[in-house]
C-alpha cells in the first residue's frame, strides 16, 4: 500500500516533518517564544493527524516482518550507490522505508508523546529556541528508527537521537545534569560501537543477486538479511549457529539491552530521569525505551533466529531479573522520578519477558506493553512534574494530602499509577496479562517467579500514594493550585487511552496480531 | 429478559459511579438520593429477575457473550451466566447495597467527600455484581481487582488519618498475595484449555483433558484458584487484612468487610467447584475450619464492637468455606445469603450505636473517649429501642438459635462436616465447627450484653444517646426480618425442604473420578442420617453458649477476669490475635525492606560503581592523548618554553568532564569517514 501526500510518501512526510519544524524554529527570533512554541506543537500535532491516517487506512491483515511485498506505505530510494569497490562489487544503500504490525503502534505512541511532550514544554523558559530545535530533531531520530527498513538508515537515526537526548539532559536537566547526561552518552556510545560493528559484520556477509545485472549486491537492507539464502560463502555471519553469529546477536542485544534498559545496563536511565527536564523524561520512558525492545525484534529476533533461541532463556531469564530487581529498587527509592524510573525497568523487562516468549500471546502482550508503559509512565513522569513545577521538589516525603489540595490532578495521576500497578480494566494489565500468559506457556517458574513482582508492584505503588497524595495537608502546600487547562491537556489523551485500552484492547491488537504471528512463526521455523 | 436485564443491573451502578464523580457535588443534596434511587432500581430489578429465574425458569443456565479479543488464533470472548446462583446473588448484593446507601444518607451526612464517598459505593456495587455475573475466570479476576480497589478507597475515605490509609493499603496488598496465586491458577488453566470460560473448562476437564497433562496440576490449580478466595475472605493465613479493614466507614464496613465483596471467595469457590478434586477440597475445608476457630477465639477477647463483629465475619466465612470444602455445596452458599443479612444488620446495628455515641461524646465535647470501645457502652438499651431489638434478632442468628435464619444454614453445615467425618474419618472438622458454634454464641452474647444491658459505664454519655433517624433504622428492621427462617424455608427445623435447597443443587464434579470427592447422593444419605443429632447438638451448645454469656456479663456469678487468667497464655494469644501481624511484620515488611535496601545499595554501589571506574579509566586514557596532543601542538606552535605553564591550565580543563567532546568528536569522524569512503 502506498500514500502519498503531494507527491511524497506519508512516512517521510511524519519522519521529516519535525525537521521542518526545527527550520522554521531556527529561522525565528529568540525572542519570539510563543511563535517558536506553537510550530513545534503544529509540527508534532501534524504528526498526530498523520499516525491518526495511518491508524484508518493500515491494512490489519498484512505479515510484514521479512516480506517486502507486504510492508505498507514503503519508499525505497536508492540514496548512496558506488558501482565498483575492489573486492567488495557494488555497494548500496538506500532510502527504505515502511510499515508493518510490529511498528504501527510504536509510529502512533511517538506522535502521541512528542505532542504531548510538547504542550508540557511550554514552559520551559530557558533557551527556547535551542530547546524546540533539538526537541524536534529528536522526534525525528525516533520515528525514523522505527520506520527503517535499511540498517544503515537505521543506524543514522539510532544515533541522531543520541545527540539531542544528550543536550537536552545536559543543558536544561537538574543540578547533576553533566554526570547523567556523560553516563547516558557513554552507555549509548558503546551501545552504538557494538551496533556498528554488527552491522559492517552483517553488511558483508549478505549479497544478493540484482535480477536487473545479475550482480552479486551487498546490502543493508535489513529484510535481505533475514533470509539465510542471501547469506555469501564464507562471510562471516554466514551459516547456522556459529560463533559469530552468536557473538554478533550478543552484540546487538546489548546495544538494545542499555536502552531498554535491561539489568545490569540499566543505572544510567536513573540518573537521566531525575536529571531530565519533566518532557524530555515522558520522551525518554515513553518512547525511547522502547527502541530498545523494537530492536530486538526487528533486527535481532528475525536476523539471527537460530541465536534467537539458543539464548532467549537466558533473555527471559534477564527480564525476569529485571521484573523484580527494578519493583524493589523503585521500593527503596524516595525521589519521585527515581521510582518511576525503576518501576520502568521493571515494567520493560515485563516486556523482554512476553517477548522471550516466543508465542503469539506474549509477543502481543509484550508489544502492546510496550505502547501501554509509554502511556502510563508518561502520565507518571507529567505528575511528577506537575508537582515539581509548583515546588521544586521531588522528594516523597517532600509532599502528603495533595489528595485534598489538587483533587483533579489527584484524580488523573491515581489513575496512573492505578495502571501502572496492573489494575484490571486499565491498559497495563492486558499487556501484562498477555505477557505472562504467553511466558507461562514457555516458562513455568520464570513465570511464576516475575508474576510476584505484581504483589511489590503494588507496595511501591500504594506507598507513594499513600505519601504523596493522602494524609493531611501540611502548612507549606496549603496553597498548591489544581491543574491549568494547558495541564489537563496534556493529561486527558492519555487518561482516555488507558480507560479505553484497558477495557476494549481489540484496535490496538489487531493492529499487530498478524504481523506477530508471522514473527513467531518465522522464529520458530528457524528464519526460512 | 436473561440477556439485557442483568446487564442493566451490572451498567446501572456505573452509571451512577460516573455521574457522582462527575456531577456529584453539583447535584442537591449531592446526589445521595440519585445514587440511592439508582441502586434501589437495580434491586428491584433483581428481584424481578430472581422471582422470575427461580420461578420459571429454575433449572435452566443462561449465557450471552461477546468477542473481546483475538490473540494469535484463540478468541477471548466475555459474557455473563444466569443460573440460580448468580440471581440469588444479584438479590442479596442490590439489598444490601441499596441498604447501606439509604444507612449512609445519616451516617455520613456533612462529611467532606460525601458525593464521593457515594460515587465509590457505585463503583462497588458495579464490580460485586461483575463477580456476580461473569461466566468466565478473567472477567471474574477482573472484577475481583476492581473490588479490591473499591475496598481500597472505601476503607482509605478518610486518608487524612494514617490508621485509615495504612488499613488500605494492607487490604489491598494483602490481597494481591491471594491474587497471584489466582492468576497462576487462570494462566494453568488458559494454557491448558485455551478458554476462560467455566463452561469449557468445565467440559474440557470431564472429556479427560488435565492441565500439563497431570493430576496433581489439576488439584494444583483448584487450590490456586482457591488462594483468591483465600484473600478476598480474609481466611487463614490472610485473614489479617479485614480486622484493620475497620478504619472505613461502618456502612462500607457491612455492604463490602462483611455481607458481599469477603464473600465473593466464597461464590468463587462455589463457582469453580466442579474443577475442584478431592484433595483441593480437603485443602479448602481444613483452611476454612482453622480460620473459623482462630477468629472465633479473638473475638471473645476484643473490645471494639467493629473487631469483635471483624472477626466474627472471618469466623463465619471460615464457616462458609469449611462447608464448601467438605461439599455441604448449598448449606455452604446458603449461610452467605443468611449470613449476609444478619451481618449487615449487625454491622448497621453497629453504626448506629457508634453514630449515636459519636453524637453523645460530641455534646459533651469530650474527644477522647472511644466511641466504638464497648467498654465505654452499656445500658443502651432503654435508649435506642429499634437498635437493640434488632440488634438482638441478628444475634440471635448468628448464634444459631432457632426459628431464625442462621439457625437454618448454620444447622446444615454442622451436619454436612458431621457426615463428612462418618464417611472419611476426618473427624477435627465437626469438632471445630461445633466448638465454633459454642463460641459465637458465647463471644455474640457477650458483646450484646456489654453493650445494651447492664449499667452504663458512664452516664452523661448514656444520657446523650439518642435512637438514630428512620434511614438508618428502617434498613436495621428489613435486615431483622430477613433474618427469619420464612424467607428460606418454611420448615424452622430443616432449610432442605425449602425453596433455596430446591433453587440451589450441588453441581456435579468434572474431575477423572478417582480424583471425585463422595459423590451426592452418598453424602446426602450421610446427611440424613446425622442431621437429627447434628441439630439437638447444635442447639445444645448454641443454648450453652449464650448461657454462659449471661452467667459472666449479666449476672456476673463466673468473673471474666478469672477466666482469663485461667485461661493463661491461650487468653494473651488471643487478645494478641495469636501475633500474626507481628510475624508478618517481621518476615515480610522487615524482609522486603531489607531487601530493598540491599539491592539499593548494589545498584548504586557495585553496578555503577563498575560504570563509574569505567568512566574514570576512559577519561585518563582522554587525559593522556590530551597531553601528548597539546605538547605536541604547542611545541610546534609556541616552543616548548611556555608549554609547562599552558598543559597544567588545559588538562584541568579536560579532566573537569570534557571527555564527552572527545567521544563525540570520535563518532562524528567514524560516521563521517563511513560515508566518505563509501
């Protein structure tokens, strides 16, 4: 399927769109804030309305996965060719992009908190200007992630991410800002360093034969490396079961591992959060951590299936780590953004779990977790900083009876956190359901040991409420006022979307059933 | 009529949830009287689906559903169930509800969150009648949370006072510890049925199918099922969440900690009782008796009328599943129905005693007294008339005396554990349950008397009690009929003659048949036969019991004191609640602070201990080539006179965390190269 708007295809259009934003941002006066503010709020609403197309018109049917044919709204370009390289042939890369089940939903949760992360930006006094421009370049660095279908473009999005995430904790995080944005870089770098290699190491172990010259083609076309007929003699990665391949999927799933963050890759996300501006922390936990997760299954899982199972129970094994190291340690913290941070890592190895799980329910519970962690903990990370806009503190004991003082907010972020604890009839406990059901059928005690992380789920949980929100109100919050319109704003999408998705979760699974059905499939048939 | 009208009734008290929370403080009088009449509907409503059900229509099930999901390839539907159960349910959980509502319109009036203190009731009543109506495991699960949250903000509705938020959340973890075991039964029997629905599990597991292919994970998933009756109705070993549950208000006390949501583990395991093998049930009956003998054995030593009727509630819960367990199926389900009315009227009749010394303490202005200690009681009765008769009528069902409603399901468990031990020998459980039969009549009539008769403890507070308004009596004198044996049976000496025996029948087992417990008709024989010494033996020692009562707080000839010290250390653990919440304290709040603390202090000493030594080696590394760098530029540039002074300047400023540009610098020129040699 294909949709063009102008001439030009629908996924461009809402991967480049925030580049224009940042043009025209750029182009504006310094002192011109409110101007600059509304063009990234048109630029990301744009972007809402075109996930909201995408929405309607995507095709629930279609595999995807390893099939060309079947990925929607693709463009594929030829961008950098170079016809003749001694002993390597012809090299290529190009401008490939497209959508199938697996992605649609990370493509709407993008928009969704870029828009969002933009209303709660608003005010944001200081270097307005740089602020938006880089804000912006990271909405694109994020949808273009995951609309790649070329490695290499990939890999230039993965790391165009990397830059603004690390200005935008750098210059206008809190007090420790320089240490959590070096630890955040550094931990990605590497990451990144491990991800390049692979990535040259998959480059030249896979050719495939133009049908137009017959010549043998290296690509980093990544649907060219899923097939094991493309696969040179001799190259490297080449084969079943090797080493290499081994070390390469180990490789890559580090580099995702950090990111999503897995135990033990997980303390810089920490100490970004509690230093990171309130929307750069809704982007970081809602969408970038997702990256982490959707790279493992676009690359990892269908590239190196054999490797794929020869690991996943230690994978299952780390989110199951993860499930519980992460619900304690968001016990033992008594900074805001700390616990949400923890409550995180252990929400995303809900996720590693449902995946690990190599059946269609917990790869559905697992994506869909994915697209309900970004809402809930958006919502999660917006309470927080409604409460530290007012205060300019983070601390849980710093607070008590805001119940009685900002009912409304108390309201919306009950709701929340409500969700986060897997309440019935919220949207994390489908997710969280489909995960475990899936990962029992795989692993029993693993399984049974990460569903406990429920029951401290529910401490940490009602612990915060119980001393933030309830309690009487002391003297110096007295004078506290409930939400403005612009807040309740921000919140109200994603109320909706947790009530809804919660009791009627069918749009959001149909979108990827097929596509992750043919997933498991392609896995379990070793990748043929 | 099976498919829209129950679905009315579920939708109705949502629809009053969202306008309460909406609109309430918008409405006169604050909508009390729009939720009240809203709840009344759906009674009345029910009722005419009973009436009609149990009527005409009495052995058929009825069953509508929907598709909720597709997962992969299995279809998840959801639906609701009309059979006998689920209509005498509906009835007694709209009765009590619509009650409380009508109780709360005095007990709570001027109160801060009153709108919504009425939208969370509708909340309630929403998810109970979920429970109620599901036909399916997942839905019941999920309105079983749904439950449990509006327990939570009901007992927390006066989150001001620490007490009251510490009581929730203790009820809602609790809870959740019983959940997970729940949820462990339903993904065992998901993943070996591929449904949710009772129905086809059912029929999965009588076509001979077990789960994993094994029998002990059959009675393995009965039991974990179980664990979710296990929390829910507070029964051994989680039981220590409802007492503290107490901190809500007295009206939430009875509709949710005493008539319907604690016996929803109860209609669970009546629910899922064809799954259940032998030896499932043998687990259920022997956590029902120990549960029924521990609270019983608190309750004798309380003080506060609310703990007392607490663990009274655990004790006759414990009942309901003991009765279950040994498969006395409808005595079991029908002592939740008689249970249900006589408790709601005790714990009404107990808001209305604290409502009216509240209002006394407060004319005299005296803030410390307590008004729910019935140390503080006595000699009520001349002054609240309808409070006391009626207070008296469901005492005198809950101790089982004749010509009451108690008396009738209470007799027929007794004789379902009697029968049970003749076929099987377990002979502990007729000796606990009528142990516990003496025990509540002693322990009942022992808060009555404490707290009507005899002199008041002090008289300027008797002087300014005062009978409660007609809401809060009319609701105390409907619960007191319902208490009667008519409405059940219209033989006071046997229930089994009556319509509810006939309306409600023991399903039959699904499980392979050497798993089957005794089979109906040969414990129906077994009933039979002991049921004339089961009864003059339980009203033997029910008349015992209240006996005793008298003797020690009336006329006083047996000194209680005395009994106690007799009693030595069974009277202290007692008083203590045998220390459960100590032990839990210590093994599990300690225990998981500890460990939290701990892996606190491993994440951020050992895991970023290693990232930061990581760091501290790169930037050395950063500082060296930085050296060399500016020596070498600067020796080519400005002779080596001056490079001394100018390194020291620059090296501090690398080393103060420039590191980062050079990393940058570094992956720019790899991306860059990339491209260019390409």
């Amino acid at each position: 399927m294909e949709l063009n708007i102008f001439g030009i295809g629908i996924l461009t259009w809402i991967v480049f769109i925030p580049i224009v934003g940042m043009i025209i941002v750029l182009l504006l006066p310094d002192k011109n804030r409110n101007a600059i503010r509304w063009t990234a709020a048109v630029a990301t609403g744009i972007q809402v309305v075109l996930a909201g197309i995408i929405f309607a018109v995507f095709d629930r049917a279609k595999l995807g996965i390893n099939d060309a044919e079947s990925f929607q709204f693709m463009e594929k370009y030829s961008w950098i060719t170079v016809e003749a390289v001694p002993w390597v042939g012809r090299i290529e890369i190009n401008y490939f992009l497209g959508i199938d089940g697996l992605s649609v939903l990370m493509i709407i949760l993008t928009s969704l908190i870029a828009f969002i992360g933009v209303i709660s930006s608003w005010n944001i006094d200081k270097m307005v200007k740089g602020y938006f421009a880089l804000y912006l370049l990271l909405v694109t660095g994020m949808m273009g992630v995951f609309v790649a279908l070329d490695f290499f473009l990939f890999f230039i999005f993965w790391e165009v991410m990397l830059l603004p995430m690390y200005f935008l904790i750098g210059l206008w995080g809190g007090p420790r800002r320089e240490y959590a944005a070096i630890k955040f870089f550094i931990y990605t770098f590497v990451g990144g360093i491990l991800m390049l290699l692979t990535m040259l190491a998959l480059y030249f172990s896979v050719a495939y034969t133009d049908p137009a010259t017959g010549q043998s083609v290296h690509t980093f076309n990544i649907l060219h490396m899923m097939n094991p007929a493309n696969y040179v003699d001799g190259g490297l990665l080449s084969g079943v079961d090797t080493t290499w391949r081994y070390v390469a999927w180990m490789a890559l799933f580090i580099n995702f591992a950090i990111k999503i963050p897995l135990f033990p890759f997980h303390t810089w996300l920490p100490d970004a959060h509690v230093e990171a501006p309130t929307p750069i922390s809704v982007i970081l936990a809602g969408v970038l951590l997702k990256l982490g997760t959707y790279g493992l299954l676009r690359i990892n899982f269908p590239i190196f299936p054999d490797a794929t199972v020869y690991f996943i129970y230690f994978m299952a094994a780390l989110g199951m780590i993860s499930i519980i190291y992460g619900a304690f340690c968001a016990m033992a913290q008594d900074d805001f953004k700390k616990l949400i941070a923890y409550s995180s890592i252990s929400h995303m190895g809900i996720v590693v779990l449902g995946i690990a799980a190599l059946n269609t329910q917990g790869m559905v519970g697992g994506v869909l977790q994915m697209f309900n962690h970004g809402i809930i903990t958006a919502v999660l990370f917006l309470s927080v900083g409604v409460l530290y806009d007012r205060t300019k503190k983070r601390g849980l004991y710093d607070f008590g009876g805001i119940a009685t003082q900002m009912p409304k907010y108390t309201g919306l972020a009950m709701i929340g956190m409500f969700a986060a604890l897997g309440l019935p009839g919220l949207n994390g406990f489908v997710s969280e359901l489909f995960s475990f059901l899936g990962a029992f059928e795989a692993y029993k005690w693993i399984t049974i040991i990460s569903v406990t992380g429920i029951i401290i789920t529910a401490g940490y949980i009602l612990w915060t409420i119980q001393r933030v929100y309830l309690g009487k109100t002391p003297e110096k919050l007295a004078d506290l006022k409930d939400l403005t319109p612009r807040e309740v704003l921000m919140f109200v999408p994603l109320i909706v979307l947790i009530i809804l998705l919660g009791i009627y979760p069918a749009p959001a699974i149909e979108l990827m059933n097929s596509s992750l059905s043919h997933l498991v499939e392609f896995i379990n048939a070793g990748g043929m | 009529m099976f498919t829209n009208l129950p679905i009315i009734i579920l939708l109705l008290p949502l629809l009053a949830f969202i306008l309460m929370i909406f609109f309430g403080n918008k409405l006169p009088r604050k909508g009390d009287w729009l939720a009240t009449g809203m709840m009344a509907l759906t009674l009345v409503l029910s009722v005419v689906l009973l009436i009609t059900k149990v009527g005409s229509h009495s052995a058929e099930v009825f069953t509508s559903s929907f598709d909720w999901v597709v997962v992969g390839s299995k279809t998840i539907g959801f639906g609701i169930m009309i059979d006998n159960l689920a209509a005498i349910m509906l009835v007694v959980v709209t009765l009590v509800s619509t009650l409380v509502h009508l109780f709360s319109i005095a007990y709570m009036k001027g109160d801060v969150r009153y709108s919504r203190y009425y939208a969370y009731l509708g909340l309630f009543s929403f998810s109970m009648l979920g429970i109620v109506l599901t036909n399916n495991i997942l839905l019941m699960y999920v309105f079983w949370e749904l439950v449990g949250i509006s327990s939570y903000l009901l007992i927390g509705h006066w989150y001001e006072k620490k007490s009251a938020s510490n009581a929730a959340n203790k009820a809602f973890i609790v809870n959740r510890v019983g959940d997970f075991g729940m949820f462990i039964g339903i993904m065992i029997l998901f993943i070996s049925f591929s449904s949710f629905t009772f129905e086809a599990i059912f029929d999965s597991i009588s076509a001979g199918q077990l789960p994993f292919g094994s029998e002990g994970w059959l009675t393995a998933a009965g039991v974990l099922i179980f664990c979710g009756a296990v929390g829910k109705s507070a029964q051994f070993p989680l039981h220590v969440w409802l007492p503290d549950a107490m901190e809500g208000p007295t009206p939430v006390s009875a509709l949710i900690h005493a008539a319907t949501m604690v016996a929803a583990g109860v209609y669970l395991v009546a629910r899922v009782f064809p799954m259940l093998t032998a030896d499932a049930l043998m687990v259920i009956a022997y956590i029902g008796a120990i549960t029924a003998l521990i609270a019983a054995t608190i309750a004798i030593t309380q003080f506060d009328i609310k703990k007392v009727l607490a663990y009274s509630t655990i004790s006759q819960l414990g009942y309901m599943i003991m009765a279950l367990g040994v498969g006395a199926y409808t005595a079991g389900f029908m002592h939740l129905v008689t249970h249900a009315a006589f408790k709601a009227g005790l714990f009404l009749g107990a808001g209305s005693v604290i409502f009216a010394m509240h209002a006394s303490l407060h004319k005299l202005h005296d803030h410390d007294t307590d008004a729910q200690d019935i140390r503080n009681m006595g000699g009520l009765k001349a002054k609240m008339p309808v409070t006391y008769w009626t207070f008296l009528i469901f005492t005198l069902a809950i101790s089982g005396i004749p010509l009451t409603s108690g008396f009738l399901s209470k007799d027929e468990i007794l004789a379902g554990t009697l029968a049970f031990s003749t076929i099987n020998g377990h002979w502990l459980l007729p000796l606990v349950a009528f142990t516990v039969a003496g025990l509540t009549a002693f322990y009942m009539f022992r808060l009555f008397i404490i707290t009507f008769h005899g002199k008041a403890a002090n008289e300027k507070i008797l002087a300014g009690v005062m009978e409660s308004p007609k809401v809060m009596t009319i609701p105390l004198m409907v619960l007191a009929a319902l208490s009667l044996f008519f409405f059940y049976s219209f033989n006071p000496f046997g229930a089994s003659s009556g319509w509810f025996y006939s309306a409600v029948v023991r399903p039959a087992s699904m499980v392979p048949e050497l798993l089957q417990p005794a089979a109906y008709p040969v414990f129906y024989e077994a009933v039979s036969s002991v049921h004339t010494i089961a009864m003059v033996l339980s009203i033997i020692i029910a008349v015992a019991g209240v006996y005793l009562a008298f003797m020690v707080y009336q006329q006083k000839k047996i000194s209680a004191e005395k009994l106690a010290q007799r009693a030595g250390f069974l009277y202290k653990g007692a008083t203590n609640k045998w220390y459960f919440d100590e032990m839990y304290n210590r093994v599990f709040v300690n225990g998981s602070h500890v460990i939290m603390k701990a892996l606190r202090w491993f994440d951020e000493t050992i895991i970023d201990g290693i990232v930061n030594g990581a760091a501290t080696v790169t930037q050395l590394f950063a500082s060296i080539s930085g050296w060399i760098d500016t020596n070498i530029v600067d020796g080519l540039v400005n002779g080596t006179a001056s490079t001394a002074n100018r390194a020291g300047g620059l090296l501090s400023h690398i080393q103060t965390g420039k590191v980062q540009t050079y990393l940058l610098f570094v992956l720019f020129s790899f991306v860059v190269l990339f491209i260019l040699f390409l």
